[in-house]
C-alpha cells in the first residue's frame, strides 16, 4: 500500500510560516527572561509584553553602554530614558525618533553573574515591579553585558513606540506581508501538486 507522498518544496513551504512564528528558544537568556517576566504579568491579570525589535535594540546598547559600571549598592532606581548621558547617540543607532520615547521607560537591574531567575526576581520583588504590574506598557526590549539586564518597555502610544518615523509606519503596517506570502505560495504549491 503506498502512502501519499509530499513534495519536499510543499512541505518547505507550508511549514516555513511556523518556523518563522516559533517561540523564543527556551535556552535563549533574554527570551526566559522575558518569559518570566510574562508570566508575572499574567499572574497579576496584565496582558504579556511583546518582544519589540526597536526597544531591543535600544537596551542592547545602553547594556553595552553599562558593562564596565560596577552593580550598585541598595539597587537602581529606574527613570526615564533621558537619564542615559549618551541617549541621544543610542536612539541614533537603533533608529528611533526620541519623540516616540516620551512614555516609555528604561529599568536596568544588576545580578552578579546575569543568574536568570535573580534577574527575574529583581524586576519583580523590586520598585521595578510597578511597571511591570502596569497595562500601558505592551512591548519589551531586553539587553544583558555583564552583570547588566536592562529591560525598555514601550506603549502602543505614540509618545512610546519607539517608532523611526514615517517610515516605520510602512513597516509597521507591511512587516507582516512575508507570512502572507509563505501561506500563499505554500497554497499555490499544495493546489498545483494535486
């Protein structure tokens, strides 16, 4: 009894738009961070953060900015973006206008040796928490160097998005168009195989 056969091509295509949407690889430091740091959020009836590729960017920078800056005593008290002496510079490099960072805000923690779950416990047993327990901020970015996390949170507002401009709107509302194009060509390719 033969068994229906699949073309590899078919098979590439229907499943690329999956590998594309994959979950965050579990060994990934950043992802389990921002992973439990979800998690709290549920526990608290906060929707999850997303993972924003702008505010990543924007606190891999200022995590390289922090790296050589020994962990302080009695914490770190978390502030507005501004606070950054070379902001301006970092927001150059990622890309973002600095009016699209107004609502957003920046919280770097310190753990000797970056252990994940003191990371996440720094951000939620901590006056980080607060923000964290706070539904306005829908996105994340998070950078680590060192001893360093530093976890920038955006808003679906405007004075938060950490948008580029123009013409991040245009990638904002197209950005999806490539999993529109897997899903057709993975039909188009099913329908012409049978």
């Amino acid at each position: 009894m033969a068994s229906p056969r699949i073309p590899p091509a078919t098979l590439l295509f229907l499943l690329a738009p999956l590998l594309i949407l994959a979950p965050v690889n579990c060994d990934d430091e950043e992802g389990h961070v921002l992973s439990g740091i979800n998690s709290y959020r549920q526990s608290h009836n906060v929707p999850a953060l997303t993972k924003h590729d702008k505010a990543d960017c924007l606190a891999d920078e200022i995590a390289d900015e922090m790296e050589n800056q020994p962990c302080p005593r009695g914490g770190i008290t978390p502030g507005p973006a501004s606070q950054f002496a070379q902001y301006p510079k970092l927001l150059d490099k990622c890309d973002i206008n600095i009016n699209t960072t107004t609502d957003g805000v920046i919280l770097p923690v310190c753990v000797h040796d970056r252990v994940a779950t003191l990371v996440i416990t720094n951000y939620t047993q901590s006056q980080h928490a607060r923000y964290l327990n706070n539904s306005k901020y829908t996105g994340a970015g998070i950078g680590t160097e060192n001893d360093w996390t530093v976890l920038v949170l955006t808003t679906n507002t405007v004075g938060g998005s950490f948008a580029s401009g123009a013409t991040s709107m245009i990638s904002h509302v197209f950005g999806c168009s490539h999993y529109l194009m897997f899903l057709l060509l993975g039909l188009f390719q099913f329908n012409y195989v049978h």
